[in-house]
C-alpha cells in the first residue's frame, strides 16, 4: 500500500512541476519607443504597399499572385522584429520558398486527404526549417496556404514557390534593407547567412 502512496507522490510531484512550469520566468519586455513604433509601421506600409503594387501592375493579369496572409506575418518580423534571428534574411526567403514547396509536395500527394496533407505540411515544414536553420513562423502558414489555397495557388503547382513565396520574400527583404538603415538605431540584417 505505501508502494501505491509512494507512486501517486511521485506522480503528483511530477504534475506539480510540469504545470509550474507554466508561469514564466521572467516580466514582459518594455514598450516600444515611438520611434521605433513609426519606423515599424513604415516599413510594413511600404513593403506590403510595394508586394500590392506589383500583384496589381504586374501580374494581377496572369495565374500568379503576389499576396498571401502569411506575408503580412513576416513583415512584422522584418520591420518590428528587426534583430530577431527568425526576420534575418536567409530565414524570411528560406523559410517561405522551403515551405511551399513542403505545402505543394503534401497537397499533390496527400491532397485527397486533407487532414493529413494540412498536419503534415506543416509540421514537415517546421521540421525541415529547424533542419535548415531557416526558422520563419510565417513559413508555417505558407506551407498551409499550398494545401487549403485555392484552386488558382493549386494550379501553379511548384511554381508557387517561386511566386508569391519566393518574389514576396525578396520584394519584402529589398524594402526592408532600404528602411530599416535609414534611423541611426537600426540597422538590418543581423547575418545573411
């Protein structure tokens, strides 16, 4: 009988620690300075504004696209995340383009399965970024996008790794060098690679 109390305490001290595990260890981070707030906002305006500008121009006239969900997702990383190692540059572009094309492989061959295809997708693709050392969440999302897109993202196949989710990535990645070293207090990138 004490074997069975003995066991029951160990197992109550294990739950004790696992779900003390969940407060926290340390405070929140402190606000943001304002200027760091409008140099954020400014740069998401004009990288989201210039991936608009060329899906309306360019190829709003084709099968292509060059806006998706995800994209927004990341320039919240390159622009108010600026020395985050997931908005570094081989991360933003790697993590997309690797993504898609984990999406694209899972919905041709998993696709009459959805379930399986959308699980599969994406923790292939968080797994084959860890792998990569091309960490990006918004990645995740794109590698959900090429399984539940729409039948115009299912018909561009592998070159949806190209377009949107390797042009979005670099368009982005172009606007995000020019306005993240203009103020003195950013600079961007931490590494390329």
């Amino acid at each position: 009988m004490q074997g069975i109390l003995r066991g029951e305490g160990r197992t109550f001290r294990r739950l004790l620690i696992y779900f003390l595990k969940m407060r926290g260890t340390t405070q929140g981070p402190p606000a943001a300075p304002s200027s760091e707030i409008a140099w954020s906002w400014l740069g998401a305006f004009l990288g989201m504004g210039a991936l608009g500008l060329v899906h309306q121009d360019l190829v709003s006239h084709t099968d292509l696209m060059m806006l998706m969900g995800s994209f927004g997702a990341s320039a919240l990383l390159v622009f108010g995340a600026i020395r985050s190692p997931l908005a570094q540059p081989r991360n933003l572009v790697g993590g997309h383009v690797l993504s898609a094309l984990v999406g694209v492989a899972c919905y041709q061959w998993l696709g009459g399965i959805p379930e399986v295809a959308i699980a599969t997708a994406v923790a292939t693709a968080i797994a084959l970024m860890h792998a990569t050392r091309t960490l990006h969440p918004p990645g995740g999302a794109t590698a959900l996008i090429a399984v539940i897109g729409t039948e115009r993202v299912h018909e561009l196949g592998y070159l949806f790794a190209l377009v949107p989710a390797g042009a979005g990535p670099l368009i982005m990645l172009a606007v995000g060098l020019g306005v993240n070293n203009l103020p003195h207090s950013r600079r961007y990138p931490q590494f390329w690679w």
